[in-house]
C-alpha cells in the first residue's frame, strides 16, 4: 500500500468512527437482542453479520427460520432483500477501478461484498471530492471506511445479544430501524441533482399510494414503479431541451 492508500484508508477508518459506526451500532445491539430472543448461538449471529451484512435481511432470516421455513425458502428471500445492492454495487464499483486496473476480480468480488446503504451513499458522495479523484485512494478509502463499520456492526451485535435483558422489545425494534432511517436521512440531504430528486418524490409517492392498498408490496413497487417513472420524466425532460 503507498503513503497515499494509507491516509486514504485512515481517512475512510476515522470518518466512520462518526455518525455512521454509531447509527449502524445502535441498529445492531437491537438486532442482537432480538438474535437473543430467537435462539443464536453468538457464533451464528455473527455469521449473519458478516456473511449477509444487511440488517433487514438479517431480519428476514430470523423471522423464516423462526417460522419453520425450509432452507430453500429461507435462502430465496434473503436474498430477495439484498436485490436493492445489485445496481448500488453496478453503480459503485466502476468508480474504483479501470481498464488497466491490476486488481482480480476475488478483490472486486470481497469489496461488493461490503457494499451497505451507508457504505453506498457515503462512498457516492466522497469519491466527488478532489481528495479521492485517485482510483487507489478511493479503493483504500471505501475498504477502511467498510471495514470499520462492519466491526462496529458485530462488537454491538455481540453486545446486544449479551445485555438481552436490558433492552426491552419496543426498544430492540426501534434500534433495528436506525439504519434505514439513517440512509434516508443521507440520501435526502444529498439530493442535489434533478434526477435524484426527482426519483426520490416518485419513489416516496408511489410508496404511499401502495401501502394504503398493498402494504407488502409498497417497498418494492416505490423501487421499481417510482425508478421507472422518474426515468421516463427525465427521458421526456431531456428531450425537450
């Protein structure tokens, strides 16, 4: 690693020691007392974490196993929920790379693994910055930054599962909803441009008009409705001008 890979790797190591390790902790001291509750064994909840590294599909996979659902189920709609990383990883992982990048693709394969909503949005919003025009200070800076949440993730998530009785159930909920109100809180304070906010209002519409009519459906069709909508109004824009 080169004198700039390592600043760049402290840099994105101490920025996460902020807001984001201690959102995504408190997120994950909820999941582990709610992983108490259920049944896992420490070693199981972090393997969750680490092998999954998304709270709501960790959530999933409490919920199917806790249900009886089979394995194969279990695995679909797990990874169901992580379906949102594909275009996040599409669309972070050629800022970090080249045609003449050195890098095998195991390492692009290791990285995509630590793609979150947290780590996404930040990375987004910090590889504009002349500090990481460098693609290996960026690559450095994503890592350090990845690396330190992930850790903060599993020590609150063992620590949460050791102090079930201290948290109430409310409690244990509430903290496991940090980290997506967090994301939003991010995403929306970084819409700068029009496509952004413009799919963020699409999005946030069609949500509301289908969770009054298809709760379980709201999610996903604020994604793909609202997304596609959002396109098509730029599209139209684009072409006027």
């Amino acid at each position: 690693m080169t004198v700039d890979g390592r600043r760049a790797f402290g840099t994105g190591a101490r920025e996460a020691l902020g807001v984001p390790a201690a959102v995504l902790g408190a997120g994950f001291l909820g999941y582990g007392s709610l992983a108490a509750d259920a049944g896992y064994p420490v070693w199981l909840t972090l393997a969750a974490t680490f092998a999954i590294w998304a709270l709501p599909g960790q959530l999933v996979l409490m919920e199917m196993q806790a249900g009886g659902a089979a394995v194969l189920a279990t695995v679909l709609a797990v990874s169901l929920s992580a379906a949102r990383f594909f275009p996040m990883t599409l669309t972070l992982m050629p800022l970090m790379r080249d045609g003449s990048s050195k890098r095998r693709l195991w390492q692009f394969l290791l990285a995509a693994q630590l793609v979150s909503m947290t780590t996404w949005a930040v990375a987004i919003r910090r590889f504009e910055d002349r500090d990481l025009e460098d693609l290996e200070a960026r690559w450095q800076y994503f890592i350090g930054f990845s690396a330190v949440c992930i850790g903060a993730a599993a020590v609150c998530a063992v620590i949460g599962q050791l102090l079930i009785g201290a948290l109430p159930p409310l409690a244990r909920f509430g903290l496991a909803l940090l980290t997506p109100l967090y994301f939003f809180v991010t995403l929306v304070g970084e819409a700068r441009s029009k496509a952004s906010i413009t799919a963020l209002v699409c999005g946030a519409a069609v949500a509301l008009l289908l969770h009054a009519v298809a709760p379980g459906w709201s999610l996903l069709g604020a994604g793909f409705i609202g997304g596609t909508a959002a396109y098509l109004l730029q599209r139209a824009h684009a072409n006027r001008h």
